[in-house]
C-alpha cells in the first residue's frame, strides 16, 4: 500500500483502489463458488441419474444368467457393460444375498484412490436396483460410481474458476484504477494547486476541469478563491508600492525624499569607489522662496516648488537624480562626473532655466532664481555627510555672492551665471 511519506498515512488512492480490489476479488469469489456448488449439485444429480442407468442395463443384460445361476456368464456380462461406464464395483447378488458376479475397476495408485475419494463425497451411495424376471425378484445389482469423470470436471472447473478469478480480477483493478484516476487526478490537480498557492504564492495557478460534477464544483469553488485572493493580493501590491512611494517621495513636487537621496548616495559613493570613478552633489536652495509665500500665499509658494522640481529635473541627465531635501531646499546627485567643469555646466543650466517666470494661481507670476552649491567627490569629502555639508556650505557662499549664484566647495569665488552668460 502506497503512503503518505511525509505523515506515513495511506493515500486516498491506495484505500480506493485496495477497496475495490477487494470487493472486486470477494465477488468474483462467491460467483465462482455459487457456480462450483450448483455445478456439483447437478453433477451429482447427473451421476445417480447414470448410475441408475447402469443398473437398469447391467440388469437387463444379467437377466438369463441369473435365472440359470450361470456365474461365468453373469460375470463376463457384468465386466462388459462396467468396464466401458463409471463404474468402480459391480456386484450380482441373488435372493438370498449371495455374490454370484463381480467386477472391480483396477487400482491405478494414488490418482485411483483419490477419485474414488471424491466419488464417495459427492455421490450419495451407492445403487441398489432389483433384478425382475416375470416381475418377480430374482436378485440384485449393487454399484458404486467411480470419481474419473467427477475429478476431471472438478479439476477443469478449479481451473476455469482460476482463470476467471485472474480475468475477473485484472479487468476489475483496470476498471477500478480508471475510475480512481477520474477521482484521483483532480484532488491531485486542487492539491497541487493548493501546495503552490501556499508554498509559491502562485495565485495565478488554477485547477482544470473534472469529468465528475462534484469534482468539477469544488475546482470551480476553489479558483473563484484563487481569483478573489490574486485580486486582493493585487490590492495589496498596489497599495504597498502606494505606501513604498510615499514614503519614499515627497508628496507635492513627486520628487525623492532626503532619506531616499541618502540611501542612492551611499550606494553611489560605494560603486564611485570601486570603480575610482567621481560623483558630484548640488545643493539648491530658492532665494526668494519666503517672500513669495508671504506674499502670495502657500498655494503660489507650492507652485513655486513644483515649477522649480519640474525645471530642475529637466536639466538632468537620465541617470541623475534630484531631491527634494524640506522646505525650499533641493539636492541633485551626479554619476559618473568626469570633471567637476561638468557639474558647473550642469548648475548653468538649471540657473538659467529660472529667468522664465513662473505661473502662479490668480493670473499672476513670480520669478524666482536659485543658489546652487557644488560639492564633488572625493575632492570634497568621501562620506554622504561630508560631500552634502561640503555642498551646503558651498550653497551659502554662493548666496552670499549674489541671488542666481553657483560655488564649488574649496573655490574662492562664486561664479556669478549672469555675468558668464553676458
């Protein structure tokens, strides 16, 4: 019997198919017994039948012999009819009893015993029939049957009951194990599916369709659960990377939040130095960011930020990265840099990108300009703390300078980008 071998319990289908293996055998079993008993019977009703038949013609053919106690006669008629029929004695007796003929079949060892073993079981007695001349009783015939034939037809029987028992039994288990399948194929199929549902979450596995109708339900039942579960885990995902986006963005301008600037930057500074490669930092801050939203109102110091996240971020190259840092304050990361110059291109161009002015809520507009400082590393610093202060203290120096202004840490002098572009 197959098992379970992580619980070490019977399958499903070896209790199923051990089932109906065995009432397969227990009726294929009492049909051939039924057969074998109603088979003897009337073999045993043929043989008496048979015998009294013998013992009408043996008493017929001794008749005369009898009449004239003529022994040689009697017997040599009583061995011809005997010796051709199922017979194993044959005796002629006369009124009185007395044995006037005999005829015994030989004995041929321990198959001879064994038929007559089986004739003494099976027949009810042996025949004793009269012997009438003139309708008047002269003597009688005693006769046993002989098992020859009996054992033949039992041993054919034995045989075919066999034969049958192994058909019987081989067509039962192929019937049984084709029913089992069109049971067992689909539990294996809802388990699978569970297993890896639950193992994989493979929600979007489903269980095929069943021949059998409850089968078929329970598979239909089951995927209806798969559909709302895959749905509500799609749920889920969507909002987790709602959540994931959220809390890594700021929520006016959709631009990075300080801590997700941090975590890139370290990761940058980590690939800089295995590569020996440089990276740059900018740090921009608005220079008329509280005048415009004490005298326009938040809802204008709001578009401001947005329009400068939106300018900022169209200066930059694909694999840049700007953030917004709180408040007016804006971070931009570039990598690779392969020299500073480029970064000071780069602050140009968002400067620049400032004189179209921006529009605000109520029909107006405000043009606002930026203080840009440049750190880069590892000129400036080697760790994110160090290259975003060396930038910050940068930004400064830059404001000191004049409003629109870049510096790079470590210089002297701010580049003022008015008078470049002049």
């Amino acid at each position: 019997m197959r098992h379970d071998q992580s619980t070490g319990r019977p399958t499903l289908g070896s209790v199923i198919g051990r089932g109906n293996l065995i009432v397969a055998l227990v009726a294929v079993a009492m049909a051939s017994v039924s057969l074998t008993l109603l088979g003897v019977l009337a073999l045993r009703v043929y043989a008496d039948h048979n015998l009294h038949l013998i013992a009408r013609s043996i008493s017929y053919t001794v008749e005369a012999a009898v009449v004239f106690n003529d022994k040689a006669a009697a017997t040599e008629a009583l061995a011809l009819i005997a010796s051709t029929e199922e017979v194993a004695d044959a005796q002629v007796l006369d009124t009185q009893g007395q044995l006037i003929a005999r005829w015994q079949r030989p004995e041929n060892g321990l198959f001879s015993e064994l038929e007559m073993q089986v004739a003494r079981v099976i027949l009810e007695k042996p025949i004793s029939l009269p012997i009438l001349h003139q309708d008047r009783e002269i003597g009688r015939i005693l006769l046993i049957g002989h098992g020859g034939s009996l054992m033949r037809f039992l041993l054919s029987g034995l045989a075919g009951i066999i034969l049958c028992t192994a058909i019987s039994a081989w067509v039962a288990l192929y019937l049984a194990q084709r029913q089992l399948r069109r049971i067992i194929g689909p539990l294996h199929s809802l388990a699978a599916v569970a297993h890896a549902a639950r193992s994989e979450r493979a929600l979007d596995r489903r269980v095929p369709r069943a021949k059998i109708a409850e089968l078929d339900n329970l598979g239909n039942d089951f995927n209806a659960l798969l559909d709302e579960l895959e749905d509500w885990q799609t749920h889920l995902q969507s909002e987790n990377e709602t959540l994931a986006h959220q809390a890594s963005h700021d929520s006016l301008t959709g631009l990075p939040n300080r801590a997700f600037f941090e975590g890139r930057l370290i990761r940058a500074l980590r690939s800089a130095h295995k590569l020996n490669e440089r990276v740059a930092v900018l740090f921009l801050d608005s220079d008329r960011f509280k005048d415009i939203n004490d005298n326009f109102g938040h809802a204008a110091g709001d578009a401001v930020l947005v329009a400068v996240a939106n300018r900022v971020r169209a200066q930059l190259r694909e694999e840049d990265l700007v953030a917004r840092l709180g408040g007016d304050e804006f971070a931009v990361l570039l990598t690779p840099l392969h020299k500073t110059e480029d970064a000071e291109r780069i602050a140009d161009k968002i400067l620049a990108s400032m004189d179209t002015p921006i529009a605000l809520p109520g029909d107006s507009s405000v043009v606002t300009s930026l203080s840009i400082g440049i750190a880069v590393y590892p000129d400036h610093g080697v760790t994110p703390g160090t290259l975003l202060d060396a930038a910050d203290a940068a930004m400064y120096q830059a404001k000191r300078l004049s409003r629109g202004a870049q510096s790079t840490a470590g210089s002297e002098h701010p580049v003022d980008p008015v008078q470049t572009r002049s």
